[in-house]
C-alpha cells in the first residue's frame, strides 16, 4: 500500500491545499493530511479546530485521513509507515524553501521522499495568511475556502471585532 502525508498548518485550509489534497489522493493509496501543532506560529484556530476543519471538507474522499501532530515530520512519517511527504508548490519562492526542507529531511530520513506538486493556476496567489486577512475585514473568501469554512471564518473575525 501507497502512503503519503500531505503536512501543514492548515489555518485555514484553502481551496488551494484542497486542490493538492485531492490530486495526491489519486496518487496514493492512503493520504494523510498531517496538521501541525507549530509552536512557532500563533494560529488563529485551534488544532482541534483545523482538525475537524479539515475532516469536514475531505470527508467524501474516502482514501484521505486527517490528523493533528506535533514533533518532526518524518518521525510522525516512520512511525506510521509513510514513505511520501506531499508539498505544494505555488511559485520559484516556494520551491526554494520547500527544496531545503526536503533536503533536510532527506538527510535525516533517507527512507522518506518528498513529492511536489505546482498548485493550479487558478490558486497560485493563495495563502492562508491572505485569506485570513481579507476575512478580518469582512471580505467575501467565497473564491479562497471551502464553503463550510466561510461561515466559521465569518463567526470567528466577528467574535474578534465585537
């Protein structure tokens, strides 16, 4: 069986991370999507939050799990038998970064490869960051996020302003 781990912060998940979701579970027999407690971040939901976020949106993607972990990847990878790691690619900047991330771990973890995929066209300007800013101002994300995550980041940005 064909496994991969497909990791990030997730905060909030974006149509973009769903996109490489989805085309990585084609890949795979078993998809893991590894949602990570990063104590260097302050995030604006929880882990359980982005969690169970993220098991709403995928949950008709029968080959895909969702879990919360902290720690390193690759030892979460060993311990599970996952010999992929999935990244996304959005521009040359991010290859940059992601290219000394996989160098390291493959450093660390030469049974463990990673994979990248170039995000769709129509997604490559996509960030969380950018999502989460534009709904700290009341604006539509209808073209950014999943439907069910609209309404939360709605409730969650007029919580904060009240």
């Amino acid at each position: 069986m064909s496994r991969a781990i497909y990791p990030g912060s997730f905060d909030p998940v974006t149509l973009g991370h769903l996109d490489i979701i989805k085309r990585s579970a084609e890949m795979f027999d078993e998809l893991t999507v590894g949602v990570l407690n990063n104590t260097a971040k302050t995030p604006l939901f929880s882990l359980d939050e982005r969690v169970n976020m993220l098991k709403n949106v995928v949950s008709d993607i029968p080959n895909v799990k969702v879990v919360g972990f902290g720690g390193l990847l690759v030892d979460y990878a060993r311990q599970n038998d996952i010999k992929v790691i999935v990244r996304g690619l959005r521009a040359v900047t991010d290859f940059e970064y992601e290219l000394q991330i996989a160098q390291s771990n493959r450093k660390v973890a030469p049974d463990i490869d990673t994979v990248f995929l170039t995000t769709n066209i129509q997604y490559s300007y996509l960030s969380s960051s950018i999502v989460k800013e534009y709904a700290s101002f009341g604006v539509d994300v209808k073209d950014f996020v999943p439907e069910p995550i609209q309404d939360i980041l709605k409730e969650r940005f007029a919580d904060i302003r009240v």
